[in-house]
C-alpha cells in the first residue's frame, strides 16, 4: 500500500459521505468573502456620476477702461465623470483674474493671468449624493484618479504575500488553526478598511486584508479537497467556483442596496465571522495528520467522520489506519522531500515546459478576468445589474465545466475557451462606441469574454495538478498562484491604461494575450486518461512512451 492510500481511508470513511458534502457547503463558503473583496473595488472605487466644480465657475472683474463688468473663466483638461457613463476630459475649471493697476500717465494695464486652480485648490460636489464612493470621499479625481487602482493593485499584493505565508503555517502548524489565524486576522483588517479616516490608511488596510483572506481561501480550499476520496476531488475543486459566481450575483445586490462604500465593505467584513463559527464543525486533515505522524488524533478524527456519516468502525478501516502509522513513521521521508525540491520545477525540460507554459495561462486568465471585471462600470446600463448578470454568466459556465471537464478533460475544453475569450475580447474592443447598438454589442461580448476567462479558471486548476508529479506538485502550484497573483496586480493597472488612453485598450491586451494562451496549450499533454506521475523520473518515462508512441504513428 503506497503512500496516496490516505484516499483509500478516506473512500471507506465517506464515499463521500454526509461529512463530506457538510464540510464542501462549509468550507466553501469562504468563496464569498473572498469574491467580495477582489471585485469590491467596482463597487468601492466605482465611478461616482455628474462630477463638477463647486465653487463659483464664474468671477466678475471690473474693468475701469470700459466702466464695465468682465466675466472671466477659463477651462483646464481633467476627469468628468457623466451620467451617460462616459469619462470625458474638460470641467476642471480654474478662475483667471485679471488685475488692473494705473500706468503712470494715468492709462490702464493688465498683468497676465494667474495659474489655474488645481484639483486640490477646488472643491467638487457629485449630483448623486447617495452614492458615496471612495472617489468621492477622498477627492480622487483629476491628477488623482490613477491612485484609484493603487488600492486594487496593494489588495493582489497582498494576497500575493498572503498565499506563501499562510501556506506555510498551513504546512507546519495545520490547515484548522490556519485558517482560523488567516479568517479573525481578516475579521480584524476588514474593520480598519471600513472605518478609514484618509485614503493612506484604506490602502494600508487594502493590502493586510488581502494577505489575509488569501491565506484563509487558501486553507479552506485545501482542507476541503483533502477531505474528498481522489475520485470526487476534481469535481469538487470544480464545484467550488459555484461559490464564487454566487458571490459575484449577491455582490451586485449589496451594492445596490448599501451605494454608500462604507457600509457595503462593514457587511464584506462580518461575511467573514461565519466562517469562525461553522470552523468548529470541521476536523483537521487526514492527511495533514498522518504526514506530521499525529496518529492520535488522525484515529480521533476517522471516528468522528465514521460516527457522523453513520458508519460503524470495521476490520479494514482499523487495518488501514494502522498501515498507514506504520507507512509514514519510515525515515527516507526527510531524504525524500529533499530530492523533490522546488529546484527541480527547473532543472527537468519537460517539467520546466509545464511549469512555464501553465505559469502564463493562469497569468493571463487572472489579468483578463479581472481587468474586464473592473471595466464593468463602463458597460451599458447599470453596474449592479451587469454584475449580476456576470455573477449569473459565471455560474451557467462553472456548471458547464463540471460536466465537460469529466466527459473531456481539461486541455482540449481549455484551448476553445481561450480562443472564443480572446477572438469576443478583440471584437468588443474594436467596435465603435458611437451609437447605441455598438454599446450593446460591446457589452454583450465583452460579458461572454469575461466568462470564457472564468471557464479557463475553472480548468486551470485540476489541469495543473495532473501535470506536475506528486513531489512537486506543492511548489509548482504555488508558482502558478504567484503568476495568477501577478495578472491581479497588473489588471486595475491595464483598466486604468484604458481609462486615460482608450477604453478598448483592456479589451484587446486581454483577447491577444488569450490568443497567445491558447498556443501555448499545445506545448503541453494531455492529461485524460494518463496516470499520474508521482516523482520527476515518471514524468520522464511518460514523456519517452509518448516519443516512441508519436514515431511508431509516423
């Protein structure tokens, strides 16, 4: 019996079992506030209509060469943010006053004017009140606005930061007492953003929130899935993102019923305390116990899974329990991970190939993702309900995938995915925003773009597992999270490039680099049917049984 027989414990434990479905619905639920926070910003930073100079746009002067009064003003280029959703540059409005002084032969003179009044020097006011962003709070307008996406750009970061750290706590003290560190740290920094005294501390605040809630995803995804046998594992880590499309429909709502931001990032913040409540219900890993030869507890833990799904404690279960004591007490575990570290992601071909070549695709699916998120508020019609009708895209599309990933595996479903993304994505990008039925068309296609990215999420991550070799397949995930961490980070940064440039510029970076993606899929195998490789010398003999398969075809 191999190591990977954990599984074989967990099948007679739950197959699965009323434990198993209890911690996937409970686990799982930390999909919302992770969704919440890495789109809130469409919602906290979203952009506030109607803004306009309020002091006088006008000043009086008057002229003692004409006996007459001069209106004078004048109008510098800046961010007017319109009712009909466009960004146009002109309202940013400066006073020019001229001075009169007497000549010495008794004639008049004017000086030059003064410099225009800058953003800071003028106040504005936005003709929806109600709506309170962190835009117009903090006066983030004009010369300002690029500080906009700062805040998402530190929040990805962070969760950047966030994912090695609490993988490593996860790894050394367990994924129960993790998560619990990761969710109260979280609770906490949710509380410092919401009541933000300046835009400095909300970007502090913005960055630990996203170090924390990253580590707390992070764990209860992995102690979910080491809770399932391997035979319903993909379909679980497949059925999680249902979570996170049901996340982005309610984010929608919230925002709609709390418009002012301070309200609506207070409830993001308590979505947080359930997940501290229901982690009582849930014991630590199996296999987490028995790597670190807990074996007391890993016995405590079965009989808690075997009274809770109503099965009785037989002969096999108490054989297998004991094998696997017996298994991981063996001394070449040390010698064992020291062969297999993360040098080896490099020193392979083959596996460097699949290291890069998956690195890029979850790089460019997390900046494409998120970067026609963000332009949502650029949509036709109203932002809530184009979120909802994202959150609803997302969830037809994760459905889809659960299905069409157990019928066809994940490579070949991948590659369509990402060539109708990236050919919708072009299209959207260069059709004219000239008439209303261009608007339409853009909106339409750039929603069905978005969720061929997220059809390319859910695929990304099973694939990735069956490509790299047990031994490694810790540290070559967590390259691959750091590229998707990366795309986040650069992704509010691409919607701001289209703000001030073109508002197609997002759309049509996203559709080239999908395209790219989708070439890249055919330097790597296909995985349906193939046996997992444990070590790096498996991945060897697979790749030379497909070289000599390839030529006896030729």
């Amino acid at each position: 019996m191999a190591r990977k027989d954990v599984d074989t414990l967990l099948g007679y434990l739950g197959h699965p079992g009323r434990y198993q479905i209890m911690v996937f619905f409970l686990l799982m639920w930390q999909y919302f506030p992770m969704c919440f926070n890495c789109l809130a910003m469409i919602m906290l930073a979203g952009k506030p209509l109607g803004a306009h100079c309020a002091s006088p746009r006008t000043v009086s002067v008057y002229d003692p060469l004409r006996n007459s009064t001069e209106v004078v003003f004048s109008c510098d280029p800046g961010l007017d943010f319109r009712p009909n959703d466009s960004i146009a540059k002109c309202s940013k409005y400066g006073v020019v006053r001229r001075n009169w002084t007497a000549a010495g032969d008794g004639s008049y003179s004017n000086r030059p004017p003064e410099t225009c009044l800058s953003c800071h020097e003028l106040e504005y006011e936005f003709d929806y009140p109600s709506e309170t962003t962190i835009i117009s709070e903090f006066n983030l307008i004009c010369e300002d606005y690029w500080q906009v996406g700062l805040a998402t750009t530190l929040n990805f970061l962070g969760m950047l930061v966030g994912g090695p750290l609490f993988g490593f706590a996860s790894d050394k003290y367990g994924r129960k007492p993790a998560l619990l560190a990761a969710s109260g740290f979280t609770f906490l920094v949710g509380f410092g953003v919401t009541f933000a005294p300046n835009y400095t501390t909300f970007l502090i605040f913005r960055f630990l929130i996203g170090l924390g809630i990253q580590g707390a995803s992070l764990c209860a995804f992995t102690l979910m899935v080491e809770t399932f046998p391997k035979q319903y594992r993909e379909f679980a880590g497949v059925g999680a993102q249902l979570f996170w499309a049901g996340g982005v429909i309610l984010l929608g709502g919230f925002g709609y019923v709390l418009p002012n931001w301070r309200h609506l990032q207070l409830l993001i913040s308590l979505s947080v305390v359930v997940s501290l409540a229901y982690v009582c219900f849930v014991k630590e890993s199996l296999r987490w116990l028995y790597i670190n030869q807990r074996f007391n507890e890993a016995a405590d833990v079965t009989h808690y899974m075997l009274h809770f799904n109503r099965k009785k404690h037989t002969k096999k279960i108490a054989d297998c329990a004991d094998y696997l004591a017996l298994w991981y007490q063996k001394e070449h575990e040390d010698e064992e991970k020291s062969a297999n570290s993360f040098v080896n992601l490099f020193t392979s071909p083959q596996l460097r190939r699949r290291v890069l070549g998956m690195s890029y695709i979850w790089f460019t699916a997390s900046i494409w993702y998120y970067a026609i998120s963000f332009a949502i508020t650029d949509f036709i019609g109203s932002k809530y309900i184009n979120l909802a009708v994202a959150g609803v895209i997302d969830f037809l599309i994760t459905v889809a995938c659960m299905y069409i990933v157990k019928r066809f595996g994940c490579r070949l479903p991948m590659f369509y995915c990402l060539v109708m993304g990236g050919v919708l994505a072009i299209v959207a990008g260069c059709l004219p925003a000239t008439n209303l039925g261009f608007k339409i068309a853009r909106t339409v296609l750039g929603q069905l773009s978005r969720g061929m990215a997220h059809a390319v999420f859910n695929m990304m991550f099973p694939y990735a597992s069956d490509l790299l070799p047990t031994a490694v397949r810790a540290n070559g995930l967590g390259l691959c999270s750091a590229a998707l961490r990366f795309g986040g980070v650069l992704a509010p940064q691409l919607d701001l490039l289209g703000t001030y440039v073109s508002k197609e510029v997002p759309f049509v970076v996203c559709g080239l680099m999908g395209l790219l993606a989708a070439l890249v899929t055919f330097v790597l195998p296909e995985t349906r049917g193939v046996p997992l490789p444990e070590t790096v010398d498996d991945l060897h003999t697979q790749s030379k049984r497909r070289s000599h398969a390839a030529l006896e075809m030729r």
